[in-house]
C-alpha cells in the first residue's frame, strides 16, 4: 500500500488520531486485498471483489499489447499500472499499483512465445 501511494499513505497515518485514517487504510487494505491478477493455465485472470466477484479471462495468445506505465516515484518504488489489450483501442485489463509490473508483462510475452 506504502508502495502504491507512498503520500496517501503518510496522510492515513497521520490522520489516524482523528479515527479517520483507520477508516481510510481498512478500506485501502480491503481494496489491495480484493483485487487478484495471476495465470491460470494459459489464461491471465483478473478477479476482483470481496463480497461480488468480477472476473475477466484473457488467453495468453490473444493478448495484442502489453503496456506498463510508471512514473519515476513509481519506478523508484517498484510499482506501475499494467494495461493488457486484445482487439480494441481500450484495455481489456487494467490494474494500478501492481508491483514489479515488468515481471507480469515478461510473463505473457513467454506463454505467447511458447505456443
């Protein structure tokens, strides 16, 4: 969470003593918590929800882009948002904060690669 928004995160703390920031870093945790992107097979699977679930599948072959954007503070924190895209001009996959989003991306390029 620190990672993903080093300043929201101090503002959360300092505002603790007023109740506020708990509320703020339970619903943040609970946020981080309930969003899942990962492999299945040959399919990428983003799930997302605590209570409702929404859950978008992906094959790995018809992935056309991969795009990572990171700011510096995000590159310096290792941290970025992951744009995944089939057919169209919006993604079909869109995740902020995911760490180490590089890594993610290499992995999609090598399930493509290995069919």
């Amino acid at each position: 969470m620190f990672r993903n928004h080093p300043f929201g995160f101090i503002l959360a703390v300092l505002l603790i003593p007023v109740a506020i920031g708990i509320l703020i870093l339970m619903w943040w945790y609970l946020k981080c918590r309930s969003t899942k992107l990962e492999f299945v097979g040959r399919d990428v699977v983003l799930e997302r929800g605590l209570l409702s679930k929404n859950r978008t599948e992906l094959s790995a072959e018809s992935v056309r882009t991969v795009n990572v954007y990171q700011s510096l503070l995000d590159r310096m924190l290792g941290v970025g948002r992951l744009s995944i895209y089939t057919a169209g001009d919006e993604p079909e996959i869109e995740v902020l904060g995911i760490p180490r989003p590089h890594d993610f991306r290499d992995l999609i390029k090598q399930q493509q690669a290995a069919t």
